[in-house]
C-alpha cells in the first residue's frame, strides 16, 4: 500500500568516499535496515542541498530525504505490502 509520510526519521547513514549512503531508519517504532538503494537524486531549495534515497529493505519500499542544512532526515513515501 502506498502512502504519503512526510515524517522526520532517525537514520543511521555511512559517509565515504564523498558519498552518502543510509543504512538503516527508525520508523513507528519499528527498525528498517536499508538492503538496496535503488534511485538517488539531488536538488537545491534555496541554499540547502536536498538528497532523496528511494531504498527497500527486499520487501517495502521508502522514499528518503536528507536536508544538508538542517541536518534532518524525513520519511516522504512508503510502499509497505
């Protein structure tokens, strides 16, 4: 089922190699360990530089968004079967 988020998350994430790689997400309680990244794009609103993950964790699927100026993570969409 698809649904719209728009929640802040706690994400844990890998920096290397100028690379940003989220690893696993707390959502609703519950962990999500992130098993495949399958889409990464970036954009700017104003000065922030924006990253958006679409990730799944082999069976529901997340859109991500990492906030370079604020430093915060939020859940935009899930599809959760």
């Amino acid at each position: 089922m698809f649904s719209q988020i728009d929640e802040p998350i706690d994400v844990i994430a890998k920096f290397s190699k100028n690379k940003l790689t989220p690893v696993k997400f707390l959502w609703g309680g519950r962990e999500y360990l992130v098993r495949k990244i399958n889409l990464t794009w970036s954009s700017f609103e104003g000065r922030s530089k924006i990253y958006y993950f679409a990730v799944s964790d082999n069976v529901n699927c997340f859109k991500l968004r990492f906030d370079t100026e604020s430093l915060r993570w939020t859940l935009l969409e899930s599809y959760v079967e």
